[in-house]
C-alpha cells in the first residue's frame, strides 16, 4: 500500500453510504487504498457497532469515519495496542483540544465522558496467513448530536461544553494525533498500553461487574497487552483478596456509574 500524501491529508467525504468501514475495505480489496486514507461520512444507513450491533448516529450531526493503515511491518500481536493507541488519541483530543471534563476509556474501547459514552471504536483488520496487512480504523464520536435513544447512557461533546463544535475541525485535530502516536505505536508500544491504562475508567478502584450473571466486586488492576483485564476479586463479606486474574472481553461485564 502507497503512500502519496501526508498522514490523514486525504479525506473522503460522502453525504451517506451503508458504513464507512465498508467504504474502506472496498477501497483496500479495490487496490484504491493508501496509508492514512480517511472516509467520513454525514450519515450511515448500516453503521456497524462492536459484536454486530448497529451504530446510529443521527445525520451531520456527528463524526463517523475510518482511518486506513498500513500495517505489513507490524506483529499481529499489536492489534491491541493499535486499540490503545486509538482510544489514547480520542481521550486526548477530547481533553486537551476541547477540554472535556473527565474523560476516561472503558475498556476495551469506549470513551467516555463522566459515566455516558461519547465515542465508540470498531477496528476491521485484513490478515494474510500470519500478516497484519491492513486495518480500518472506525470510529464514531457524537458532536453535535443531543438526543439519544439509549437515553442516559450516552452524550457527546455538545451536552458536555453546551455549544455546537465544528465536525471537520474535530477530524483534523483527531487525524493529527493519530499520525504522532503511529510513531510511537511503532517505537514504544509499551508506552501506549501505560498510557491506556491511566485513563482507565476506575482503575485502581473497587467495581461490580456481571461474570456468568453473577455480580461480583474486585478492584481493576490494570489492562494487559492482549487486551485482557486483570481485576482481584473480593469475595463480599470477607476481608480476603484473591490473586488477580484476566479476562476476555464478553467474559466479563462492567458496570459504570
Ligand atoms: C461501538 O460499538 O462502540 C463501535 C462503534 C463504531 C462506529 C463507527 S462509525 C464509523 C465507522 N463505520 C462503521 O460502520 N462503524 C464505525
């Protein structure tokens, strides 16, 4: 995959396709993709969610997009740390360009803002026997938008500042950061697990979660490389803490708020 422009300096920009992950990986199986090719669209008539859930996102009110990498000269074991390393450049860009008052990662890969999630990441990866060709970054960051279905568990940057913000704007300030953590993603990739862990969402703090429809307590120690994450339980009415132990995303279910 070429490389002709700058990092994120090529944009395409649609009024509605089915998603703009799709848009990308047509464009990729096409030979029509380079590095750091960017699709953002007004609205989505089949957004795509984690797990197979819809995303929705009312029209032009929100940033829907992909980001196309190139990935041949990374191991396959990254691709968690390429999830770091997009939640650390939304939770950045979000705090320091637009100073959004506590914003924090849930793992794996929603940010939030106080206990309402305000961006989700869908990453799609092309692998070619053991090669990690390629990999569409999607993400999905409410704007503008100030109503929502799922009520009182999302918001977006409008309800969080109490002003319209501008959706380009936001895009290349994103586009930005992502191109100065590629360096680090490829140089220190340790460094954007660290930093992924400090903006855990109750880290170092006692939570609940859901395990076999089983509610449990335990404090979240940390997220590991292989995305999985570690909590030490304490059994409830007993002063003992067990060993820490990882779990897999869906093994497990968080409970925020
Ligand atoms: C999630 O479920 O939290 C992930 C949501 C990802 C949505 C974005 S919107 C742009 C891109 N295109 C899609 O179809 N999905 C991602």
């Amino acid at each position: 995959m070429q490389q002709n422009s700058a990092f994120g300096e090529t944009i395409i920009e649609l009024n509605e396709i089915d998603s703009t992950n799709n848009y990308a990986m047509r464009l990729i199986n096409e030979g029509m993709a380079e590095h750091g090719l960017t699709i953002r669209a007004d609205f989505q008539t089949a957004g795509k969610g984690q797990h197979g859930n819809v995303w929705l996102a009312e029209e032009s009110k929100n940033l829907l997009c992909s980001v196309i990498l190139d990935t041949k000269e990374f191991e396959l074991e990254r691709q968690f740390i390429l999830n770091c390393m997009t939640c650390v450049c939304i939770t950045e860009m979000l705090m320091q360009q637009y100073v959004i008052p506590n914003v924090s990662i849930k793992w794996p890969n929603d940010i939030y803002a106080g206990n309402k999630k305000i961006a989700g990441i869908l990453i799609e990866n092309n692998i070619r026997g053991t090669q990690w060709t390629n990999a569409v970054v999607g993400i999905g960051l409410n704007i503008n938008q100030e109503e929502f279905s799922h009520l009182n568990t999302a918001t977006s940057m409008k309800n969080e500042l109490g002003k319209d913000v501008k959706i380009k704007q936001v895009l290349k300030h994103l586009l930005k950061k992502m191109g100065t953590q590629l360096t680090v993603f490829k140089t220190r990739p340790e460094h954007l697990l660290e930093t992924y862990n400090s903006y855990l969402l109750n880290i170092n703090r006692e939570i609940q979660y859901m395990k076999k429809y089983e509610l449990k307590t335990g404090i979240l120690k940390r997220v590991n490389d292989q995305g999985l994450i570690e909590i030490e339980e304490t059994p409830s009415g007993k002063h003992i803490r067990k060993k820490s132990r990882g779990y897999k995303h869906k093994e497990i279910e968080l409970m925020v708020g």
